[in-house]
C-alpha cells in the first residue's frame, strides 16, 4: 500500500482505525460526517494522493467484502470533501458500470458525486474532470453538452501533452514528475484525449446523416472529424492516426486501396502500440501485391518507383513550387522494401507479434490463415523497371493522358508480364501450428459468452444486494477482468478477458470471428481441442443442430454445462 504516497504505515492503520470507528458510528451512509473526516486528515496529515492509495487498497481487496464497502464509502467522502480524484474514480467508474446498467448514471448517490464534479469543471482547471462530465453527457444523450465540455478541454489537454513531451525529453531529471502525473489520476476510462472523444460523437453523427441523406450536415459533420483528428495527429495520438486511416482510408467498394497516407498514419498508429492498426498492417503486407501504394505520387517529389507518368514540370521549378513537406509522400521513395514476397511475409509476421502478445483474437485467425498459405504470390516482387526508376515504369506518357485514359500503347502488357513471377514456397507454411492458433479463436468467442453470463449474473446478484444492504452494500463494479470469472471457467478461455482495449475492439465482429474460425475449420476438416483434451470443435456437423459440433468436451462442459456454446456477439 505504501507504493507511491507520501505517508508511512503507522499513520495509514492510524487513519484506517479512525476512518472505521467514524464509519461504525454511521451505519447505513455512504457519505460520512465531512468535517469529521477533513479534520482526519488535516491530523494525520495526508495528501490527496495518501487517500486516494488507502481508498484504491481497500476497493482491491478481495478477500475480504467488508473492507470494499469501508473503501467504497471513504472515497464517496472523500470526493464530498473536495478530493477532485476520488470523485474521477467514482464517476469514471460508474461511467463503465452504466455499459450495462443503464440506470447507474441516474443514480441519486451518483447525482450527488456529479454536482462535485461539475464544481470541479467550473473551475476551469482540471480538463480530465471537464471531458469526464462530457463523456456522462454522451451516455445520456446530451451530446451538444458533450461536445462543449470536450471543446473546452482542448486547449489544456494540448498544453499537458506537450509538458509531458518536454519532461520525457529531459530523461531521468523528468522522471518523478512523470510519474507523480500518472500515480495521481483515477481513470477508468480514458480522460486525456478530447479529441479522440470528439472525433468519435462527429463521426456517429456524419454516419447517421449520411443514411438519412442530408448531405450537406454529413459534411458539417466530416469537417469537424477532420478537425478533431488533426490535433489528434499533431499529438501523436495512435487513436486518431488509426482512425484517420481507418475512417478516411480504403473501403470495399473503393477503387483505390491502400494510399501513402493510409500507410503512414497506420505505421504511427501501429508504431505506437495499437493492436488494431498492427493487425491491418499485417494484412497488408502479407497480401499487398505490386502496386503496393495505389495513389499516384505528387509531380513535387518525382521521381519515385510507383510514378505512372513523369512529372509534367523541371525538377528546380517544382521544388521552387513545392508546398510545406508531407510525410506520408515519403514513402513514395521507401515503400518499395522489402521488395520480394519472403521478406514482406516476414514483416507481416513482425507486425502480428504485438497484437498476438495482446490477445487480439483477429489477428489469431489471420495467423492460422498465414500458416496455411503454401505458396507466395510472385506478384508482390517490385518489378524492376520500378526499382530502377526506368521509363519503361510508365503507363502514361503525361499527366494529361493520364487524367484522358489513354495509355502508351503496349505498355500494360509490358508491365504485366514483368509483374507476373512465379509463386513460391512459403517457408513458414506449418499447418500443425495452423490448426493450434485457430483452436485460440474459439476460446475468445468462448470467454466473450462466459462474460456475458458472468455480467447477467452479476446484475442479478447486483440487484439483490442492492435491496438488502442498500448502495453502500455494493462491490465496486470494476471491469469484468479475467479474474472475475468463476474457477471453473479454465485459464485457456479466462486469459481473453486480460486485455479490454483489445477485447473491445474485435468484441462488435464477435460472430463474425466465429464463423470464419468454422469455415477455416470445415476447410481443412479440423477437429480441435483444448490443452487437456476436451472438443472444442468438430468439423462436418455444421447444421446438424448439435452446436455446431462445439462445446461437447470436458472444458467446454464446465463452462456452459455441456449445451453447446451458441455464442453471441453484438454488431459492430
């Protein structure tokens, strides 16, 4: 208990026996006498920090109930007292409850704990409290009030992004800053980022008037995104980098695939340790053939190997004309590497690892997939009129023929016989590796149905207490974790709950991820267990009403007594 904080041992169990005297002579209250516990305080001397470790202990402690409620009821003083921090973790952590207990943020106790802080916000200092008050008003449809607080902190949110970046410039000497920084705060969801909140509400609204064809809001709407995302950028967030690419990227029913700036602001956003970004990156190099970057390179920074035409003017004139730099266009003159099947295959491979070691169950399948390939496609070697930058790269012999269509003639065929090699052997073709990975996939969908049980459960139970011992009664209601499951549920299956980021992002393609973990299956007739045996799949019963031929082994039995496991997920 005594990791970060300012107090010693002797005075926390000092404050501790004080604090459950004060609680035993209020039964029945959540919110103790405030007087009594600030002049707890000012005596022992604690620091807001000091309160919020004694507060989280407690709230931790498993073992022992009792002691959650003393928790819960010292940081609901504690927030009525003043401390901005327990009164962030109090609603942050109400904000995640109201996921699946709408009416949590309606609550009169919570009300109460959000009067302080909307005092907080009012101050105008702290905007960690500012886009906390945004993120309840979005839960409960307010979003014109969301988005105010949100704008609000952005100015602030800016301003400590960039004290952060000069503190971690100076090496150790800003160390103890940094870590004062992230010891004080009591996010349960993220509160530092605005614009990641921002760039979300406008793209729920840009979606939505699209449906409804209101073309001319939709764009409103797009700009704001834009906007959103840009400072976003500018701050490095990988959030926004992958949403830009992401939203404003390729889609299926584009032409146009995968452009310099999509690769860009992927690679930052992978680069920063976004598991989703990593396993689109991994998709892409994989798979991409040659072209890889399907945009055509700007006349200012030609040439490069995947120009289709010349520049149309002197290289001292553009660079004269050229406008400020662009990053993205950079990779016109290094994206061509690796430039043969093996080693993009490798990178690809490299690209999986984090979000393998994150337990992003997507790129589990895409892994299973990668070791079942037996050859590689020839068509992802550069050609090398493009690695030698040759005029025989072109398809166009100006920019004007090539806005008009019109291709040099035999030209295509050209390109297309360089560009058409042989397949070759894929070195890391393992099927028995194949076969063990996608046994993973349906462990995933399998801990996402233990934890929608678990949370029906939970409510049920929830309510109970909630009757016979009132809102004091009540655990803290934390994030279904690993841990929360009950023991039998085996490690194999609780594991996928170790990571919500990730959980969350493939949690909305549930049912998609399990259907395609059959198909794999049926293709290759795959019967699949787990570690101790136990069926988790049987390939050649699908629609033979017996689960789909899952769910019939021994591990499957302890987690859904042996009904066979008719997953669910949401949509996405």
């Amino acid at each position: 208990m005594m990791g970060v904080c300012d107090m010693n041992g002797d005075t926390a169990v000092s404050f501790l026996n004080e604090f459950a005297a004060l609680e035993k002579s209020q039964r029945g209250r959540t919110v103790l006498d405030i007087e009594r516990y600030r002049d707890m305080v000012r005596r022992h001397g604690l620091t807001q920090r000091d309160q919020y470790t004694i507060c989280l202990c407690l709230l931790k402690h498993k073992r022992n109930p009792d002691d959650r409620i003393t928790g819960r009821k010292m940081i609901f003083t504690a927030s009525a007292a003043g401390h901005e921090e327990a009164t962030i973790r109090v609603l942050s952590n109400a904000l995640l409850g109201a996921k699946a207990q709408k009416w949590l943020l309606n609550n009169p106790e919570i009300n109460l704990v959000r009067l302080q802080l909307q005092r907080i916000v009012q101050k105008g200092e702290n905007y960690r409290a500012m886009v906390l008050e945004g993120k309840i008003g979005h839960e409960l449809d307010d979003d014109e009030y969301a988005i105010k607080c949100w704008e609000r902190a952005l100015p602030l949110a800016r301003d400590e992004v960039k004290e952060i970046d000069r503190l971690t410039d100076m090496g150790t000497e800003g160390q103890a800053r940094l870590l004062e920084i992230k010891t004080s705060r009591a996010d349960f969801a993220e509160l530092s980022a605005p614009w990641v909140e921002l760039s979300a509400v406008h793209y729920d609204r840009f979606v939505d008037l699209l449906a409804k064809k209101n073309i001319a809001a939709a764009s409103a709407e797009r700009k704001k995104i834009l906007e959103a995302l840009k400072i976003g950028c500018e701050m490095d967030d990988p959030t926004c980098h992958f949403r830009q690419a992401y939203w404003f990227g390729p889609h299926a029913n584009n032409d146009v695939k995968h452009t310099s700036t999509w690769l860009y602001h992927m690679t930052k956003a992978g680069a920063s340790g976004h598991s989703q970004a990593c396993h689109m990156l991994a998709e892409w190099y994989a798979e991409s053939e040659w072209p890889y970057l399907e945009d055509e390179p700007p006349d200012a920074i030609k040439p490069t190997p995947f120009d289709t035409y010349p520049a149309s003017e002197p290289k001292q004139k553009r660079e004269e004309e050229e406008q400020e730099p662009n990053p993205a266009h950079d990779l016109f003159h290094t994206a061509t590497f690796p430039s043969n099947p093996a080693d993009r295959w490798t990178l690809a491979i490299a690209w999986l690892r984090f979000p393998l070691s994150r337990l992003y169950a997507p790129s589990y399948l895409l892994a299973a997939r990668m070791c079942m390939e037996k050859d590689l496609s020839g068509a992802s070697y550069v050609p090398k009129s493009a690695l030698g930058m040759r005029d025989s790269r072109y398809l166009y012999a100006s920019r004007a023929d090539h806005d008009a269509g019109i291709e040099i003639p035999g030209r295509r065929e050209a390109l297309e016989a360089e560009r058409n090699r042989p397949s070759e052997p894929n070195p890391d073709y393992k099927p028995a590796d194949g076969k063990r990975i996608l046994t993973e996939v349906f462990h995933a969908v399998a801990a996402h149905k233990a934890r929608q049980e678990y949370i029906k459960a939970g409510l049920t139970d929830f309510s109970r207490r909630r009757i016979t011992q009132g809102e004091a009664g009540m655990a803290q209601t934390d994030l279904v974790n690993e841990w929360s499951l009950p023991k039998q549920v085996p490690a194999w299956i609780r594991k996928w709950l170790r990571f919500e980021n990730e959980r969350e992002m493939y949690e909305g393609q549930i049912e998609e991820l399990e259907a395609d973990a059959k198909a794999e299956a049926e293709a290759h007739g795959w019967d699949l267990v787990d570690e101790v045996g136990g069926l988790v799949y049987k390939s050649g019963l699908q629609g033979q009403g017996q689960g789909q031929g899952q769910g019939q082994g021994p591990a499957a039995a302890e987690v859904d007594d042996g009904k066979g496991r008719g997953f669910v997920g949401r949509s996405y």
